[in-house]
C-alpha cells in the first residue's frame, strides 16, 4: 500500500488536473444528464447497501458462529428453511423492480424521438478520423468541432460515422451514443444553461482518438439567430488575390468557407472565433493565428493520423502559411 501511494496521488493529481470544462457525468448541467445521473445513484445506492448488508451479515456470522478452542463437536447440520428462501428471493426481486422501473421509463424516455419536431434543431453529426461534423439541415448550416446550439430548445441528433465507429459524447449534457458508418443513430440533448461544454469521442477509432475533442456552445437564443445569419452570410476570402487563388487551390479542394469548397474536411467559416483549432489547440494559451499556423504547417505532429498534408507537401511556402493563418485567425463570427 505504502508503494502504491504515490501513484494513487499522482492519478488523483493527473485526473483532477483532466481539461478545463468539466468533463464529469457528476455534475449534470442538463435534464439528459441529469436523469442519467439519478439512474447511476440509484444503482449505486441499491449495490452498496446490499455490499454493506450482505458483508456486514457475513462477518457476524463468521466470528459469532466460528469453532471455539476445545469444541471438537460437529454442527446441527440443516437442510432447507422455508422462510429463508423466501426472504432470499423477494428482497432481491424488490430490489430489481426498484432498480428496473425507473430505469426503463428514462431509457425509453431519453430516446424520444425529435426528428419530426418542427420546434427542435435538427443536427446531423457525422464523426471523421479526428473531427465532428455538425450539419444544420433546417437552416443548411455545416460547421465542425464547434456546436453552437440555443439554450431554448431541444436538440435532435443524426448521428453518423464517415469512416469507422466513433462514439458522440458531452458528458455534463448527456450521452453517449455511438456513431457508426451506413447506420444513422438518433438522441436528443437539452442545454439550458448558456456554456461551453467539452464533448469527446468514446469509441477507440485510432491512434489521435483521446484528442478527438469537440465543443458544444449553449447560447441564448437570440444569440444562436445571429450565429446563424452570420454563418449564412456570404463567405468572406482573403483579401489578397495571390493568397486567395492559393487559398482555394490548396485549402478549398478539401475544406470549405460558406459555401465555397469540399466537403471531405471541416468547414472554416468563422474558425477565428472558436474555442480551438484542430479541437486541441486552445486558442487562449497562445493566439489562433500562432495555432492555425502551427496547425497548418505540420497537422501530424499534433494529431497523428490526421489526414491533412503537411504545408510543404501541399505546395505551402512559409509567407504563404502566414498569410492564410492571418487571413483565418481574422474571419470570425459575431455572435
Ligand atoms: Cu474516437
């Protein structure tokens, strides 16, 4: 015990240390996770009370009824107790209704359907080798990493995998649901409190998947009408000409701004607003132009098995690096 102290403490000290927003399923900030959480106690409960009585039974017995020194006698040997058995089959068989009552009603209850509620937001997450993808399909918005969603409503999820399975999960709002290619899974989720809330892949998808890392912004819904008209509005270009040929030629075949672009990696319009870049970059330790930049000249070296090239292998000078890491760093979104 004494040797395993210190990495009993160190743990602690790593796993109090996890993140900024609070990736706890313990601290519900939403009605999803907060049923789920009175599921977990209620379980809890009714398995630690039956440790506790069923421990604490045992070692009655076992120092009340042990072999006194001398005692050579054989014990009264008993075949069957009728009220034993009895008490042993229904206080378990209470406890089960205890336990799978409620749990029934939430798990149906938490899968209701949204998909046809014309007062939900309809979102259709699809999870890549190492981004989210959040497609808005009433207001035909598509945005990645960041979920920006209004505190008023309910949101109705679509969830799909574009490559292998991954697993769609904001711990203090509710979850989990996996994401898996060719099959469209559904759940909804309510965010009443404004925020920023850390969500995370929960399925091993690969070798950056503990850094496949998302946000869920929950904003006043005046707010979310403004993100949405500023995500609709037309997509601004850099304003250099060279920069900006460059900028379609080698960014735009793969990303997209508004609506100019691919499809195959995450949208940018208004990326200098968000939180992080590449979803693990936080952009207030250092500033998001130093992260696009950093981010654009090497992807790999902070998620490894991320698709995108190097800058050099996408035919990048540094200048012109710069110029798009500015460029980007500057299209934000007001909101
Ligand atoms: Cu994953």
């Amino acid at each position: 015990m004494k040797r395993l102290l210190p990495l009993l403490t160190g743990l602690v000290l790593l796993l109090s240390a996890c993140g900024r927003e609070d990736l706890s399923t313990l601290n519900p900030q939403g009605p999803v996770a907060e049923k789920q959480l009175d599921l977990m106690k209620l379980s809890i409960g009714i398995m630690a009370l039956v440790v506790v009585v069923v421990f604490a039974i045992c070692i009655y017995v076992l120092i009340r009824f042990r072999r006194r020194s001398g005692d050579k006698s054989i014990p009264k040997q008993v075949e069957g107790n009728h009220t034993l058995e009895i008490i042993w089959t229904v206080i378990p068989l209470v406890l089960l209704l205890i336990l799978g009552v409620p749990t029934i009603k939430d798990v149906f209850g938490l899968a209701k359907d949204y998909s046809k509620d014309k007062n939900a937001v309809q979102v259709r997450v699809t999870a890549h080798q190492y981004w989210w993808e959040f497609e808005y399909t009433g207001y035909g918005i598509k945005t990645a990493q960041e979920l920006v969603v209004p505190t008023d409503k309910t949101i109705s999820f679509e969830l799909v995998g574009a490559d292998v399975k991954h697993s769609f999960w904001i711990p203090a709002i509710g979850g989990k649901m996996d994401t898996n290619p060719g099959v469209t899974n559904r759940m909804y989720l309510e965010f009443p409190k404004e925020g920023v809330f850390r969500g995370k892949c929960a399925e091993l998808c690969g070798p950056s998947h503990a850094l496949m890392d998302f946000k869920a912004k929950a904003v006043s819904p005046a707010s979310f009408d403004r993100w949405v008209a500023a995500m609709k509005a037309p997509a601004v270009m850099p304003a250099d000409a060279e920069i900006a040929e460059k900028f379609t030629s080698q960014c735009l075949t793969c990303h997209a701004v508004g609506e100019n672009g691919g499809n195959s990696a995450p949208n940018l319009t208004g990326v200098g607003s968000r939180q992080t870049i590449g979803g693990i970059l936080y952009n207030d330790t250092t500033s998001v132009e130093k992260n696009i930049h950093d981010w654009v000249t090497d992807p790999q070296k902070y998620k490894s098995g991320a698709m995108m090239p190097k800058a050099v292998e996408n035919d990048l000078t540094q200048e012109q690096v710069s110029a798009i890491a500015k460029y980007l760093a500057e299209y934000k979104l007001d909101y």
